[in-house]
C-alpha cells in the first residue's frame, strides 16, 4: 500500500486548496466543525476498511487543527513540545511538514529506550530488572519492522519509542506482539479531521495498513496514567484485535482461545453500563462492543482496582485473555 498523504493548516493561513473541492455540504460541515470544535472530547475511532482518515491513493485527506496563542499553561504542557529538548530531536534536514523513518534505521541503543522509558514510563518502571530486559528486546524488534510518518517538523525520539512501548505493554504476557499487519505509524501534533465517510475530528484509529495517533492526547495518557482514558492502549487494542481475528497473520493462539470468554462477560457488562446508575464506562465505550473492548483495555491498566471491584468475573477474564495481572 502506497505511504499515506495529507494536507494541514496552521489556523492563521488561508484553508488549504482542497476544502473548495468538496461538496458544498462536507464543506460547511467541516468549516462548522473548525469554528465550534471543543478540547474535552473523545475521539477515538475504529474502521478497518483502508478507505479512512489519511488520503490513501490520493482520495482522502487530513487537517491539523493548531491552536498557536490560544492554549491554556497546562494546555501547552500536555502539546509536542512536551519533551523539546534539542537533543531529542531527529537529526535530519526537514523538506517538508512529513518525516518519515524506518525502525529498522533507528538504532536506538539499549540505555537510550531504557532512559526513555524510566523518565515516562510507570507500566515500565514496576517491571523487574528482567521483564525490563524483555520488554526492551521486544520493544527494538517492533520498532524495527515499523515504519513511522511524525506529520509534523518538531518530530522527537520519543515518538516511536513511546508510541511502540504502548504496543509491548498491552501484550507483554503474549507470545505473539509485532502486528505485521499495520505497517504504518502515523503520528499527528493534535487531533486531526476525517472526511470520509463523515467529517470527524479523531484523536487516533487503525486504518488498512495504520496506526493513526495525535501526539497530544496520546502523550496525555503518559502523564495521567490512572483517569483510564489512554490513546495509545485504546487504539492498540483495536489493532490488535484485527491483528488476531481479521487477518491470517500472526494470531497468539491463547488470545484468541481466551477472547470468547471476555465477549461473553463483555455483553453482560456493556448492558448493564447502558443503564441507569452505572458510569465506569464511557458513553464512547458503549457506541459499540469494538468501543467497549478497547475501553476495557484502558480501564484495566489505568484503574484496575476500581475494575476488579464493580466488574471481578469482568476483571478476572482480562487477566486471563493478556496474561497479565496489574493488581499484584
């Protein structure tokens, strides 16, 4: 599949040329949805069709929302230049807004993903000393078969490091862990715009051959590890998924044995959320059951005690399905 392309605008320039282009009634949802557009939403999306987000062969394009001097302190805290030290950043003549890298080009070295993942990491850094040995060597093997489009010229290290260590933690009790089906790892400075097959604004999605994230809210799940919202385990979780059950690719046998287990309590779970006095879940989660498996799946690293206690059996059968148990 082609490398995906897109458009941007900075909020003072005019619109980029494509918006008139479109039909006159996606042009006036999208120029509403610039104008009225609010920071507390979620929004993540799943669509496996690679017809989605970026513009692949040429049809779909995407927006770059920047706020410039209109950010709050803490706002700016949480933007790209979170870690903007110039040694963090790509050493590289920049061409154009679009920097691509192969993992396999990156030789990050031992104390380099080591130091990363120490100063950012607390799923790391409860680990011990060989889990922590594991979970690096599988981290450089990830990386290495990936490779990553950081749509933005302030591109850092830190990016693809952090991005693929949300990839080792959610199957670090599987045996199977590189998603060779999602080949590109686009990364974006904030939420970003999908014209097809609705005007939306996304904060990240699986696409064909993508992993599609905003770098802002992704890092956002980095520094508030226990409000169980976490981009990067939501979308992971949604890939892997597809990794497992729609392609004949590197399926982990246990997983997929274990999985009818949590679509069983699941169900019974995403009707009682639907009612009346019951709020663990998001209403995002319960769009749909894909929306209630990824939420799970944040719930589960970032307040499981708070997921053990409403849901146990719920609880229980995570464990089971990752191989993990983040209680103990």
């Amino acid at each position: 599949m082609p490398q995906d392309t897109a458009t941007y605008w900075n909020g003072n320039e005019p619109l980029p040329g494509f918006i008139d282009s479109l039909p006159f009634e996606q042009r006036q949802i999208l120029l509403k949805q610039i104008h009225s557009k609010t920071e507390n939403q979620k929004f993540y999306e799943t669509d496996y069709a690679p017809y989605i987000v970026v513009g692949i062969f040429g049809i779909f394009f995407i927006l770059i929302l920047l706020y410039g001097n209109k950010l709050t302190k803490a706002e700016k805290e949480r933007k790209l230049n979170t870690f903007n030290a110039d040694s963090m950043r790509p050493k590289v003549a920049i061409s154009n807004p679009a920097l691509t890298f192969r993992g396999n080009q990156l030789n990050f070295s031992f104390s380099e993903l080591s130091g990363i993942l120490v100063n950012h990491s607390s799923y790391f850094n409860n680990l011990s000393s060989y889990q922590k040995e594991k979970f690096i060597q599988r981290l450089k093997k990830f990386i290495a078969q990936k490779i990553f489009v950081i749509h933005d010229e302030r591109g850092i290290k830190e990016m693809p490091v952090l991005i693929s260590a949300a990839a080792i933690q959610l199957t670090f009790g599987l045996e199977k862990y590189l998603l060779p089906n999602f080949i590109y790892i686009h990364v974006f400075p904030e939420d970003f715009i999908c014209v097809y097959p609705t005007i939306r604004f996304l904060e990240g999605n699986v696409s064909g051959n993508s992993i599609n994230l905003s770098w802002k809210h992704f890092l956002a799940g980095f520094q508030h590890t226990d409000n169980g919202q976490n981009v990067g385990l939501h979308e992971m979780a949604h890939a892997y998924y597809y990794q497992f059950f729609e392609t004949d690719q590197q399926a982990d046998e246990n997983f997929v044995a274990a999985f009818p287990a949590f679509n069983n309590l699941g169900n019974k779970v995403f009707e009682q959320e639907s009612k009346d006095g019951f709020n663990l879940y998001s209403d995002y989660a319960l769009r749909n059951f894909q929306e209630f498996w990824a939420e799970s799946i944040e719930l589960f690293f970032e307040r499981p005690a708070v997921l053990k206690i409403q849901y146990p059996e719920l609880y229980q059968c995570i464990c089971t399905l990752l191989n993990q148990y983040p209680l103990q």
